[in-house]
C-alpha cells in the first residue's frame, strides 16, 4: 500500500506552531472554532459521554469548550497517528488541523476508527476561499519581480471536495457547510505578522527555501491595498471554516431513501400542478 506524498514539513510546523505560543499566540480562529462546536453539539439531539479533540491549541480548547457534561473528555494533539484507542468515544471533534495533514483520509479514518457505532465525527477546517486575496497579490508580485510563481499559500480544497472527504473515510450521513470569517487589517504585512503568530505560515515541503526579501514584501502589500483596500485604509482578509460532519456507521442509523422508492409526488407536497413532458420541454425552451 502507498503512502500519501509528502506534502508538508511535519517538523517544521511543529517548530512554527511552539515559536507562536512562545511568544503569545493568535488565536482568535481556534476559538471561535471551539465556540461554534459547543453550538452545534447543543443542537444535536443526543448525550455523549466520552469525547476526544483533536487540536494543536490545547490551551484554547481547555479554556473555551464546557466539558464539565462528560464522563471521559481528552485533548490529543493531531499527531499523524492519533493517541486514541478504537471504540473508546462516542464524539470525535477535529479542530482546525486536516489542512495540515499529509493524510487527512487517514486522519479521518483514525477519527471513525475511535468512534463506538453511531458516534458523532464533528471537523473543523480551512476551505478553499482562506487568504485567497493574499494569494492572488503573492501571485501577481512574484510574477512581477521574479518572472515566476513559488507555493506560498497552502492549498486548501473546496467544500465539495472536502465534503467527500467523510464519504471516503467510510463515515455516514456525511454533511459539509461553510462559513466566511473576514478580518480586517493595517496592511499586508500585518495580516502576515498574525498568521505567523497563528503557527499557520507556509511549511510545504516544496517551499521556496530562501527567504522573502524585503522589496517583494513590500510589493505585495501595495498590490493587496490597491486592489482590496478598503476607504477606511484597512484591508480584508478571508478565513473560510468549513465544518464537516459525520456519524460511525451502525445498522439503527436512518438511511437515504432508494431512487424511486417515493411514495408520493413533490408536485402533491407543493400543491402545484405536475406538468407533462411537453410542458416541461416548452419552459426550458
């Protein structure tokens, strides 16, 4: 069996995550991810009992998710083998770390392996709109000055895509959706100044290794006031929280419907008319 590429310096995040908290962190994602889970688990109509969350900010979820209704609550760092034994939980949260992994299939499977049959998988993530106004100016800047482009901006995936993620983890009633954070900053540079205190600058392993002058620096955040600067001098900066869920298969769970098996018509339900073939064929015309 294949292992996944490798895509990312494991070590090097590791190193960029410890720098952060050394010197005070930003955290303000974490936590709003951590608020929004305790949310929706108050929506779910089930108790769980044993929990385990996956997060590379301990402090954060200690500080921010009541636990106190548990009888086991754990926080295990999202190692690439999770310290988590099989069937030990009824609720797995993944909290905002998949987009760091080199497997994230297997960081789910490893999710669903723990979960006891019809256990709840709640995941937090990056989707692909994040820092896309910082990667459009890099792009433009870096084609200016050095005639070509580098990976400076993680690449983070769709909801569709991600949404299939849970599918081929063998998860069910898989359900993804997403929601916008804009945050708004002095300049380029200070929105690079708080990623780097996120522990969330570039550890790809194709990374351009030397590092950023000053000049291109600069140029990019002239390129990111000019094209999204807004009249009151500050500049937006786009984090997208994709949230997935998904349940640890068991035969009580309620199943989709097959095909055809309806036992009425959406017309009925609507109270419209159903119209014929020809009727349909003349209002698509």
């Amino acid at each position: 069996m294949t292992s996944p590429p490798r895509m990312f310096d494991r070590d090097l995040l590791l190193r960029r995550r410890a720098r952060a908290r050394a010197q005070g962190g930003a955290d303000f994602l974490h936590e709003a991810v951590a608020v929004e889970m305790s949310e929706r688990l108050e929506e779910v109509n089930r108790t769980f009992r044993r929990a385990a969350v996956v997060t590379s900010n301990r402090a954060v979820w200690e500080k921010n998710f009541d636990s106190a209704g548990f009888d086991e609550f754990r926080i295990i760092d999202d190692d690439e083998v999770l310290k988590v034994d099989e069937g030990s939980c009824d609720l797995v949260i993944h909290a905002l770390a998949l987009h760091w992994a080199n497997d994230p299939v297997g960081q789910l499977v490893q999710a669903k392996r723990a979960l006891v049959p019809d256990g709840l998988l709640l995941a937090a993530m990056f989707g692909g709109e994040s820092l896309h106004e910082l990667r459009a100016c890099f792009a433009e800047a870096e084609i200016e000055i050095l005639g070509g482009l580098s990976p400076r901006v993680a690449p983070m995936g769709e909801i569709r895509d991600l949404g299939g993620l849970l599918q081929r983890a063998g998860l069910a009633l898989p359900v993804a959706d997403s929601h916008a954070l804009t945050v708004r900053y002095g300049s380029a540079l200070h929105l690079m100044r708080d990623l780097r205190a996120m522990g969330e600058t570039n550890v790809m392993v194709d990374r351009h290794r030397r590092p950023l002058r000053r000049s291109m620096l600069m140029r990019v955040a002239e390129i990111y006031a000019e094209r999204f600067g807004g009249e009151d001098g500050l500049i937006p900066a786009t984090f997208e929280l994709v949230y997935l869920t998904g349940w640890s298969p068991s035969p009580d769970q309620q199943k989709p419907l097959r095909p055809g098996s309806a036992a009425g018509r959406l017309a009925d339900a609507l109270g419209v008319p159903e119209l014929s073939a020809g009727e349909k064929a003349g209002k698509g015309s």
